[in-house]
C-alpha cells in the first residue's frame, strides 16, 4: 500500500513536472516567434530608409551638379530676389 502511493506521487510528480516543462517550452517558442516577426518588420523598415537614403542621395547630386553647372544664373537670380538691382 505504502509503494502504490508512492509510485502514484512520483507519477503525479513527473506529469506535473512534464506539463509545466511543455507549458514553459510553448511560451518559448511563441516569444521567438513574436521576435522574429516585430525583427522582420524592423529589418524592412530599415531597409525602406536605406532605399531612399541613397535615392535622396541621388537627388542631392543632380542637384549638386545642376548647380555647378549653372552657379552663374543662380547666383544672379537670387540676388535679384534679395533686392539686387543691376546697373
């Protein structure tokens, strides 16, 4: 009588023991799943910003240029916006 109850404790034990382990297990596995989702979100957005970095980038070169090339002609015309008045 004494061993059966005994074994029926160990029993009881061990199921306990291996249903928190499955619980613990499971919340795991959800959390990695969580991250690698709010990562994946993260990681395009990410690069979304790189993409028009590098077009405003672009952008700011045409510009750049654009301006070299014709400094003359906005110089000029920004002068005559501030009030310069040609002779």
């Amino acid at each position: 009588m004494q061993n059966e109850e005994k074994r029926k404790r160990i029993i009881a034990a061990v199921t306990v023991a291996g249903v928190i382990l499955i619980v613990i297990l499971f919340a795991v596995v959800i959390y990695q799943i969580i991250e690698i989702s709010v990562l994946s979100e993260r990681r395009n957005r990410l690069r979304e910003e790189y993409e028009n970095t590098l077009e405003q980038i672009v952008e700011g070169n045409d510009w750049l240029e654009n301006y070299e090339l014709n400094e003359d002609a906005i110089m000029y015309q920004l002068a005559l916006q501030n009030g310069y008045r040609p002779r």
